[in-house]
C-alpha cells in the first residue's frame, strides 16, 4: 500500500510522470521547510539552499522542461523558487520577447 499523500502523488506524477528521479533524494531540500521555496520575502533564503544543491542543473532542467511542455498556465504561473531560479525568473526565460518589451 502507497502510504505517500494523494497530493505528494500527484505532484510527482505532474512533475515526474510517477515516481520522482534518482537524482531527487541528494537535494538540498529534501529536509528543508517547503514553505521557505513558496513564501513571498523568503526568495534569498530558498536560493541559499538551492546554491548548495548537488543536483541543482538536474532540478532546474527539469522544473523548466516540466512548464515549457506543459498547458500555458504552467508558465504563466510559475512561482516559487526551484532549481535556484524564482517563479519571475522561470517566467522571463520562457517568454524573453515579453522581457523584451518589458525593458522597452
Ligand atoms: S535546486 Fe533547490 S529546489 Fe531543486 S532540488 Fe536542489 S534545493 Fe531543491
């Protein structure tokens, strides 16, 4: 019997397609409070654990392919911080011509 919370599967099947990576049990957070990565005015402290991430590249790649081939929504409401980058940061690499305009 799965004895994971009906959320936590459905996070990993959206993020992972069932079961999450390898590479996801040597992170940084796997211990750290989640509401630090989701908790506007806490962004520095999240991206501090996330610099000290050995599978940072892995979590960041995968967090950005995750929103890129997913519904619009998934993009357009990126938020919090993964992979070391915030939901604003995530949201300009995926639309660079908005950032453009944004800085005309
Ligand atoms: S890069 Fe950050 S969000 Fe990703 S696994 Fe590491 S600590 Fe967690």
């Amino acid at each position: 019997m799965n004895t994971e919370p009906h959320g936590y599967r459905v996070l990993m099947k959206l993020l992972f397609g069932g079961e999450p990576p390898a590479w996801r049990d040597r992170a940084a957070c796997a211990d750290a409070d989640p509401s630090l990565f989701h908790t506007a005015g806490r962004t520095a402290a999240a991206k501090a654990v996330c610099a000290t991430c050995p599978v940072l590249a892995e979590c960041r790649e995968n967090q950005l392919s995750w929103e890129a081939n997913g519904p619009a929504r998934y993009r357009d409401n990126a938020f919090g911080v993964v992979g070391g980058l915030s939901g604003a940061e995530r949201r300009r690499i995926h639309y660079p011509a908005r950032n453009a305009k944004d800085v005309a």
